[in-house]
C-alpha cells in the first residue's frame, strides 16, 4: 500500500511529498485555501508545520490532506489527469446522474463517483470521453 516517507513545505503553496515507492509528488494545496479548517495555512509558519502520518499530510489542529487526494492534485496540475471541477462542471451542465453519466461514458456507476468526489485522479481519456459526449450532442442538434 502506497504511503507518505516524507514530507515538506514549498514555496507558493507546493508540498514535496516522498512516497514509499520512490516518486516523489508536488502538489499546490492553494485551492483548499478557501475551505473551512484549512485557512490558516495561508499563514506560512502554520504551513511549514507540516508532518506526515502515512496515508496523509497533517498539521496542528486536526488539519489533514489525505493522500489519494495530494496524488490527484499532483496529477492534475502536471496535466497527467483531468480535473475534478472540469468533470463535475461537465456532468451539471448536462444534467447527468452517476448512474446517466456512467451509462454515457461507459463505465460503471462506482468509477463515476470516484471520479466525482475526488478520491481517484481522472485518466485524460475520460476528459477526452466528455469532450466527444458534448461533441455528439451538438451534431445530434
């Protein structure tokens, strides 16, 4: 199972999380910024007091960022997944439940719901699959 070796703050918000099979991660938590509990990390002395617990990164208080969802952010902002916001964006503006947007992409209901919370990065082929579903929509108009 894939836990945290080590990890420390960066500027602009970057974490650099070792993992135990060797990669190393560096995820911007800027947009967690905005959410209750997490804003005083804003404070650079809250954030350098980071530590890690395995399967997530903490700090005083309780405040925590679970691993899968540092792999996500990774992934994402090095452009190796599609974004969270950009599939939940998608699945509104064509007002599809997980079971609607399961049969649409070809996947099963539970994969959708990952994809939706956020607990699983997005393979880039899924935001390719979305952008083909608005694509047909349109010749179909």
């Amino acid at each position: 199972m894939l836990t945290i070796k080590q990890v420390e703050p960066l500027d602009g918000f970057r974490l650099r999380v070792r993992l135990s099979n060797g990669k190393t991660i560096e995820p911007c938590i800027a947009e967690y910024l905005d959410a209750p509990c997490y804003e005083g990390l804003r404070d650079s002395y809250l954030l350098a007091q980071v530590d890690e617990w395995g399967h997530a990164v903490e700090w005083p208080d309780d405040v925590a960022i679970g691993l899968e969802a540092l792999y996500r952010l990774a992934r994402e902002q090095a452009g190796k997944a599609y974004p969270v916001a950009a599939f939940n964006q998608w699945m509104r503006r064509n007002g599809l439940s997980a079971n609607e947007a399961a049969k649409a992409l070809g996947l099963s209901r539970r994969t959708i719901i990952y994809y939706h919370t956020g607990a699983k990065p997005i393979p880039p082929v899924v935001g390719l699959a979305c952008d083909g579903y608005n694509a047909r929509l349109k010749q179909a108009v």
